[in-house]
C-alpha cells in the first residue's frame, strides 16, 4: 500500500464521509438520516482494504462549513481532490476510491423510500466529481 501524509489522508476521509452526508441531507428527517448513515457507512466498511485503511485513521472527519451551497460545494471540490491525491499514488486505489464512494451515495440515497430527485441531482453531481 502506498504512504499518505496526514494531510492527504484527511482530504479521502473528509471527501467519502462528506459525500455520504451531503446525500443524506437531500433526503431531511431523522429515519431517513439514520437509515442512510447506516446504509453508507456499511458501503464503507465493506470497501477495499486499502480505502479502509485510509478511512480508519486519523480523528473524526471535518464537515464543511458555511451555507448549503458552500457545502455542497467543498465536498464535490474535495472528492476531486481525493481522487487526485489517490491517483498520484499509481496504485489503483483512486479508482477503488470511486467505486466506493459512488456505491455508497448510491446505498444512502436508496435506503429511505428510494430516490429523490434532489438525491439523483447530488448523485449526478458527485458521479461529476469522481470522473
């Protein structure tokens, strides 16, 4: 497995537990929040070992700040990012990366009564994100 500077490693972590917040909160109330954490952090866990190990480490994941527009924002910019930090590392794991984070936002946007169109809108977005 390749080595990651804390930094890097905080940008993956903060971009895949960012993605699966930002679709939960297309879907608003608190089972749906609940089914939806449950759902993406199972897409999580079951990951490759070499995203998991990324995702483990380290303190808790910083949510982004500001208005909604901005958050969205940050965490469409920082799975970007995440891709690229992977991608540098010429190990496969950037396309690990997004096989898992697109099966999660997907699990998180199907666990409470199905899609949304503002899920599907953020899915769309995300999937933007990852290419």
């Amino acid at each position: 497995m390749a080595d990651y500077t804390d930094a890097e490693r905080d940008t993956v972590r903060n971009a895949a537990f960012g993605a699966i917040a930002l679709v939960s909160k297309a879907d608003p109330g608190f089972f749906s929040s609940f089914k939806e954490s449950l759902a993406g952090s199972k897409a999580l866990a079951s990951a490759p070992k070499e995203i998991t190990e990324i995702l483990r480490g380290g303190g808790l994941p910083k949510p982004p700040t500001g208005d909604p527009a901005a958050q969205e924002q940050a965490v469409l910019t920082g799975l970007t990012q995440a891709v690229a930090v992977l991608g540098a590392k010429d190990d496969g794991s950037a396309q690990a990366f997004k096989g898992v984070i697109l099966e999660a936002v997907q699990k998180v946007a199907e666990a409470s009564d199905g899609v949304n169109a503002d899920e599907q809108a953020l899915l769309d977005k995300v999937r933007t994100a990852l290419a």
